[in-house]
C-alpha cells in the first residue's frame, strides 16, 4: 500500500516507524525505542500542547511529511479508539502498547 505521495520521505526518516506500524498484521511495537519513538511523533503533532491531537494537527503533520489522505484516514481509524476526531495520549498509547 502506498502510504506517501511521491517518493520523498527521506528528509524525514522517523516518520517510517508509522509507516511501518501500519504495514504490520499486529501493530504492535517491538521494541521501548519504537515507543519513545512513537510518543516524540505525538508530541511533535501537538501544536498546542494539550496533549490531544485533533485532526487538523494530525492532518497538518502528516500531510507536511508527504503522508497521503488515505494514511490520514488509517492513522485515525487506528488511533481514535472513540470516533471522535481527535486522539488522546491515552488512545494513542493504548494503541501500540
């Protein structure tokens, strides 16, 4: 499945972890590394500080590091756990955890 638009993803190496996150049958992360990982990618899309992610932030983050919409959509789907357009750290952690 093609996550990015177009092929430039390498100015931004981390970003693969969700990539890759997505692209595993268990989402689940293998190592604490990943999870620190993961959660720096969540503090870097919270602009505001409030330690929720709504889907303008999300949006904003992903689509600046040449994730497509249809990523958008899936990173949503996985990560608000209750469909209410916005992700919590809670949400997020128990997602991968």
């Amino acid at each position: 499945m093609e996550l990015l638009n177009g092929t430039e993803h390498d100015h931004w190496a981390r970003a693969e972890i969700l990539a890759d996150y997505f692209r595993s049958p268990s989402h689940q992360t293998e190592t604490m590394a990943d999870q620190q990982e993961l959660m720096d990618i969540f503090d870097q899309m919270d602009r505001d500080g409030d330690r929720i992610l709504t889907k303008a932030e999300i949006s904003s983050f992903l689509l600046s590091r040449n994730f497509n919409k249809k990523f958008i959509e899936e990173f949503l789907a996985t990560f608000d756990s209750d469909s209410d357009g916005r992700v919590t750290e809670a949400e997020y952690g128990r997602s991968w955890a």
